[in-house]
C-alpha cells in the first residue's frame, strides 16, 4: 500500500520507476576562506567514487547550515560538490529579485576579490541549502493530512491579508477576498515551488547518452533523485519512536548494506535510536517494579 500524498502534489513521474543514484566524487584539497568555500583541482589518486547514504535528504541535508560554511565545506570533502557552479542545479526564475542581485553581485573568479578559480559563494550556498530544505520541508508536510495548512498556517493571518490587500489595492476588487483564499494560495505557492526544485535538480539525469555518473551529479541533485525514487516507489515517511530523536526517515540504518534497507515494521530511524529507547523503556520499567522501602 502506498504511503499518503496530499492530492494537491501528485505529479506525473517519468519513468516512474526507481532510479539508482549515481555515485559522487569527494574533492580534495577543500578550505574556507572568508565568504568562499574553495579547492584546487587535481587528480584524485586512490579515491573511490561514494554512494551517497540513504535517506540523505531527510537527514544530513536538513541539518545543514547555511551560515555554516566549514560544515559545508566537508560536504564536498566527504561526498563532492553540493551543487553545480553554474546554478543549474535551480531554477532561477523562480527566485526574488534580491536573492538574484546578491547572486549576481558575487566577485568572479580569478579577479583582484576572488584571486581563486574554483570556489563558492557563501550566498550561493544560503541560495541553494535554504531552497532545498523549504522544498524538503513542503515534501514532508505532504505526508501528513492537514499537513500543508499546518505548514503555511504561521502566514495566514489578518496582518498578512491586509498588507496583501494593500499591496493590490489597485485592482478592481479586494484581493485576496479572504483568510480561506490566502491559505490555498500560498499552498498553492509552495507545492508549485516544491515541483520547480524538485524538476531543476533533476534536469542533469534526463535523456541523454553516457551513465548518470557522467551528468556530473551534485550532492543537491542526488538528493532530490532520492526524493524522486520515495516518490516512485510510495515509500512513507516516518518519524523516529526515540523520544529524544523525532527526525523523519523512510529507510532504517545500520541493519544493511546500502540500498537493503527495510521499510516496513520499523519505529527508528537507526539501530542506535532503536537501543537508546530500549534501555530507556527497561530503566522506566525497573523503577516502577522496584519496592519501596
């Protein structure tokens, strides 16, 4: 049986069927420097391409920071580049006026403020992280019924339609006419843009000749082909029974090689977190049965 989907996100997968995900090539050399991330290329003697590991993002590309560039940095030490240095892993279009002015606004490279070919910007690292985890963020309210109002419930208030309001003050009639109105809108807002990332970060693996090794995948377009392949196979999204864990996972680790991970009739989203609240559960359980003096 396949896992819910609020109806209001069903797109047309192609082929949809899973995708194997193509492995990464870590980079060498990779150091921060003021706003930059940067590296020199080189040859990579005796590195071997890296899966990247289930569920990745559900879980180590949600917990990235993009004000946290060392963190970001080891990204491309541990797994390659996070994304493509063109931007191409995003659609642009989508974007506000100002984030494209503090993108464009970057130095380029091997100029007197970025003497370094091959590096990234802090703002094009905020740009990609930040969208990617707000289409994330869409993807698993999704999941749940009610989800998607709970999500945009935070913007839906007086002080928004009115400011809203004002801004069209110029049309004909009010706009938008009520709260109900401005909830489906920026529903509406956020599954399109969930649908936008989700179709630029899988560009690199359409039709083509070679493998999807040879597309230069990115830790970003990875990523999503793993959100894609959740979505082919209907898999569920689950939240960890570890009290003190709660994170969402689909497939649990450390009981399998990569890509044997189980999917049906777990709690825990890992071996560790599986223990952890059993020893917590024993400990709750003998101090209940103990006498009391």
């Amino acid at each position: 049986m396949s896992a819910y989907v609020d109806p209001r996100f069903r797109p047309t997968l192609w082929p949809g069927t899973v995708i194997p995900a193509p492995p990464l090539e870590p980079f060498t050399g990779v150091w921060v420097e003021g706003d930059w991330i940067l590296w020199k290329p080189g040859p990579r003697r005796g590195q071997q391409p890296i899966e990247l590991p289930e569920d990745f993002y559900l879980r180590e590309f949600m917990d990235l920071s993009a004000d946290d560039l060392e963190g970001i940095a080891e990204v491309f030490r541990t797994y390659g580049a996070l994304f493509h240095l063109s931007n191409d892993d995003l659609d642009l279009r989508s974007h506000s006026d100002e984030e494209l002015e503090r993108i464009r606004a970057i130095p380029e490279a091997g100029f007197d403020d970025q003497p370094y070919p091959f590096g990234v910007h802090r703002e094009q690292v905020r740009l990609h992280v930040e969208t990617a985890q707000a289409a994330i963020t869409t993807w698993l309210a999704c999941q749940r019924e009610g989800g998607l109002e709970e999500l945009v419930a935070p913007e839906v208030t007086e002080e928004t339609l009115a400011s809203i309001q004002a801004e069209n003050a110029h049309q004909n009639e009010v706009w938008p006419p009520s709260l109900d109105y401005l909830r489906n809108l920026l529903i509406e807002l956020r599954v399109q843009e969930l649908k936008t990332v989700l179709g630029a970060a899988l560009s690199r693996f359409s039709v083509g000749i070679g493998g999807l090794s040879d597309r230069y995948p990115t830790v970003h377009s990875v990523a999503f082909l793993q959100l894609y392949n959740h979505l082919a196979e209907g898999a569920a999204v689950r939240t960890c029974a570890n009290h003190n864990c709660g994170r969402d996972f689909v497939r649990q680790r450390g009981r399998a090689n990569y890509g044997q991970h189980r999917t049906t009739g777990i709690k825990y989203c890992s071996r560790e977190c599986a223990r952890a609240q059993a020893q917590r559960d024993l400990r709750r359980r003998r101090r209940t049965t103990e006498p009391t003096a």
